[in-house]
C-alpha cells in the first residue's frame, strides 16, 4: 500500500534577494506536512522571516516555486491566497478602539464583499473559542496585555479559515507566562486539525512544543522530520556550538556553555 503523501506547502528551488543585493535564499526547497507545528529556526539574517513571507505570498519570487495543495501560490489573487494561507506578522499596533469580536472579524474580510454575515460572525465565534478568549470578546483589543493581543491576532487569522496558520516570531515579544501559554494554543490548534509554521528563536521552546523543523543554513532550507531534531548537525552551526543540552521528559533542553 502507497504511504499518504500530507504535504500541504512544497517549496522547490526557490531563490530570493531584496532589490539588487546578496541572495538571502538561494536554490533552496522544503515540505510542510498537515496537521503539524513546524518550526523554522536559524541565525539572525539567515532568512527565516524571509521565507515565511515568501509562503504567505507578501513578498514576491521570481525564481522557484511554491505549491499548495498543488497550486501554484503566485498564481493566485489575493483573496484565494487569504484562504490558504493566514499570516502574523512580528509586531502589530491597534489605531483605533476596537472590540475584541469585531478585530477577530476582520479575518472574514475575504470572504465579505459587502458587510459580515451570521456566517462570517459564526466563524470569528468558532476561532475564539477555539482558542479560549470568548469571554473577552467585548473587551477594548487596545487595552489587552500583550499576550492577550497575540491570541487575539492569531483568532484573527484563524477566522480565515486558512490552511496554514504562518507566525513570525508569535512569542519573542512576550513574557514566560504568556509564552507558553501561546505555545499551549498553538498546540491545541494543531490537535484540532489546524497546520501551523512559526518561526522560533529559543531553542527550548522549539523543541518542547515543535512537531518538525526547518534550519536555515548558509541560503538554504533543511527540512527535519525526525523526532530527535536536537541531534541534527546544523544545530551546532546555527548556535555556534555554544549550548549543552541536558535530558527532560524524552527530549533535550539547551543550556549555555558558561566558560
């Protein structure tokens, strides 16, 4: 019997620069598979963001390709990519006072030509219960702490219905308590059948709450699939060999070499 192939992104010798610079990504390709939490780590500049985007279709290519669900991505206008693909970007600021239900409705803009229907509000609804903020649905967005802004952005998305949630750096501005409660979320959107990629800085939180990995390394993507991702050589290039790790609970946390 043939193995089920649950690629959902596949990405193949893709090429990117900004302007007229120095290539960030070079001939380089990578699978996203359904129903997991990928975690795209690598140094600083190495091109992490850059792909992400290039998923999401903010930033265009010209070389290479990226197909989902067999389709290819730059083909498609700008309200079908917003139903494959839902992205959130590093930093997000509130202008204007706006309930937490109605920001979370703003997802449903690709679907709306004119106002939101009781579909559309059925949507946002689902999306934050999913993620366990319904009771702040009428709370000032403006006036959430930063965590519960996150959850919010990313209810946000979700009300897209998108087939990949892409999160630049979902945690990096947010204290421990509300970093692992994000991570316990995505977590539980990725138990309810929802495809998640983000990128990652701490290595611990990676691989605590990561599925799968994607390294980038000298302008290209390497994709590990393995359970034991820790172990992977590129670890070592992408934190200078400057981390020890020590055993938890099946897998491994970092520690930083002190001497």
């Amino acid at each position: 019997m043939a193995a089920i192939d649950n690629t959902l992104i596949k990405i193949s010798d893709l090429s990117f620069s900004y302007g007229k610079g120095q290539e960030i990504l070079s001939g380089t390709g990578c699978s996203i598979r359904e129903n997991r939490f990928t975690v795209i780590m690598g140094k600083n500049g190495s091109g992490k963001s850059t792909l992400l985007r290039l998923t999401a279709g903010i930033l265009p290519y010209r070389k290479g390709s990226i197909m989902i669900r067999g389709k290819e991505l730059k083909s498609l206008k700008p309200e079908e990519r917003a139903k494959y693909t839902g992205f959130l970007a590093q930093q997000h600021k509130a202008v204007f006072p706006f309930r937490v239900s109605e920001v979370v409705l703003t997802g449903r803009a690709s679907y709306v030509k004119f106002l939101p229907g009781r579909s559309d509000e059925l949507e946002a609804e689902r999306a934050m219960d999913l993620l366990g903020i319904s009771d702040m649905k009428d709370r000032i967005y403006s006036e959430l702490s930063g965590g519960e802004q996150q959850l919010v952005m990313i209810a946000r998305i979700l009300a897209q219905n998108p087939s990949t949630l892409l999160l630049d750096e979902p945690i990096s501005h947010l204290d421990y308590n509300n970093q692992l409660h994000t991570l316990k979320m995505i977590k539980h959107l990725v138990e309810n059948r929802v495809t998640v990629v983000a990128v990652l800085h701490d290595p611990n939180m990676a691989y605590l709450f990561g599925d799968e990995f994607i390294y980038i390394h000298n302008k290209k993507a390497h994709e590990v699939h393995e359970k034991r991702a820790w172990e992977h050589p590129l670890v070592k290039q992408i934190f200078h060999d400057q981390l020890h790790t020590i055993e938890y609970n099946g897998k491994h946390l970092f520690i930083p070499q002190l001497s």
